[in-house]
C-alpha cells in the first residue's frame, strides 16, 4: 500500500520539532474528518494545544460539517470551517487561527500539519506568496519542514504530508479514495468505482446521483455503462472505456462536481461497516 519512505521521516521531523511550537493546526477534510486525521496525533503532538480546521467544507454536506463542528468543540478543541482554496491564507492565519493560539509570549508559532490531498500545500504556497512547493493530489509531495514568517510575531511550520502507516481497513481505504488522498491509478479501476458508488449510495441513495450522472441507474454495472456512453467514452472494437469511466467518476466525487457529500458522520464513525 501507497506509504513513501519519507514520512516515517517527516514523522520523526515533527517530534523533534513539536517543542518550537505553542499549538498545531490540524487541516482535515472536512468530508471526513476522523479518517484524514491519519498521523497518529496522540503520540506525535503530545499535549499541544490543537486547532482543527474542516478544509473543503464547501464540498461536504453542511448538515454534517455541523455535526462535526460540535463534535471538536465537545472536546475542547478549537475548530474552524474553511474553504482555504478560496481564502486568504495570510488573513486567514491573522483572524481566524492565531487568536485561538495560546501562548505565554507575544510571538505565536504553530505547526501546520495535513495527510495528502487535504489543501495544506496549496494553502501554504499561497501562505509564502510564491509557488515555491510542488502542491498537487499526489500524496507525499511536501517532503520537508520549514518555517514560514506570517510577521514579525507569526510563524507557522510547514510539515509534510503523513498517510497512515498500515491501510488495514477497505472502509478507511474507500473514503480515502473518493476525496481523492489515494492514487486511484494503484487500484482496480472497476473495484474503486464500486467501493466509491455503494459508499455514496449507502449514505444518500442512488437517487443522489441522477442529475450528475444524467440518468437513473439500478447497479454499478448499469451506471458505468450509461456513464461511458453519455461522455463517448469508447475503447477499441466499440467497447466501452470502463477504466477511462471508474477514474472520471472518482475524480469527479473528489473534486466535489459528483454532489456536495460527506463520508462519515460523528455519531456512526466508530460503528463497524461493511464496505
């Protein structure tokens, strides 16, 4: 399973660098929040204050983006929703995060920790004011730790993006791949597809999907055929190009044009699941 080498590195970079800091943010998918907080939070950030922010809330279901809010804030923890892509950073940093950081000094230094495909590079090369990071839906792209200076009393940590060590669970696997933290290309194209379809179907129905997909549908069998026919998607000898209709339906639920969804809600997160 998709694990690079380096974050065991970039997990050990943040231990030893998790004293600098007053508090970490934690940028989380805001359609599934448990499951994008994949770096074993307990051990590496040890007692630090912790900041949530629910990234791509304008992709999930707001009914269920409440729930989490006050989910977090049940905890003590502070949370914030967000759609960073069309935000700020350097704003965002100075009004929303930094007065929710405590500190003992006037300077305030936190960590800016996400797994892959969260928004965290994007939103740090907005944050630098340059692209000077190879930001992308590819896990692993940030492989190292740097310090950013928001002013003269902000500084905020870039880390790279840590996956989870062991993807024991086809559950957890599942809701990676349809908000695009896993590479579909590593994946039978037909089973991620099917993985994708019945979680979405499980939680809002086929019906859901109609006007997306531009028809109604019984099965998976049935939708990627109409799916294929409806874009001409065609291989040779007249077949359809199933593999070219799984990968564009996968991008499209992660890219949020499937349908505003959330994958997991805090009242059933910990329930077991059958996908």
């Amino acid at each position: 399973m998709y694990y690079p080498g380096h974050i065991q590195k970039a997990k050990r970079q943040i231990q030893e660098n998790i004293k600098s800091v007053d508090a970490v943010v934690e940028l989380l998918d805001a359609r599934i929040p448990l499951t994008s907080r994949a770096y074993e939070a307990e051990k590496l950030f040890h007692n630090k204050q912790r900041i949530v922010v629910l990234n791509k809330s304008d992709l999930a279901d707001p009914q269920i983006t409440h729930l989490w809010k006050q989910y977090f804030s049940s905890q003590g923890t502070g949370v914030i929703e967000a759609s960073l892509v069309n935000s700020d950073a350097r704003q965002f940093i100075i009004r929303e995060v930094v007065p929710l950081v405590k500190s003992r000094f006037f300077e305030k230094r936190f960590m800016v920790v996400g797994m892959p495909n969260v928004g965290k590079s994007t939103f740090i090369n907005r944050l630098k004011g340059k692209k000077s990071l190879a930001a992308g839906n590819r896990p692993g792209i940030t492989r190292g730790v740097q310090w950013i200076n928001v002013s003269q009393q902000i500084a905020v940590l870039d880390t790279p993006g840590i996956l989870y060590t062991n993807l024991h669970s086809a559950h957890i696997t599942t809701k990676l791949l349809a908000v695009g933290s896993l590479p579909y290309e590593q994946f039978d194209p037909m089973d991620a597809f099917e993985r994708v379809l019945d979680l979405i179907v499980g939680r809002y129905g086929r019906e859901s999907l109609f006007e997306y997909a531009g028809t109604s549908f019984e099965n998976s069998e049935d939708l990627i055929d109409k799916f294929c026919r409806k874009r001409n998607f065609l291989a040779r000898q007249g077949q359809y190009d199933t593999t070219r209709g799984a990968h564009t339906f996968l991008r499209d639920v992660a890219s949020g044009k499937a349908g505003r969804f959330s994958f997991e809600d805090p009242d059933t997160f910990y329930q077991a699941d059958p996908v």
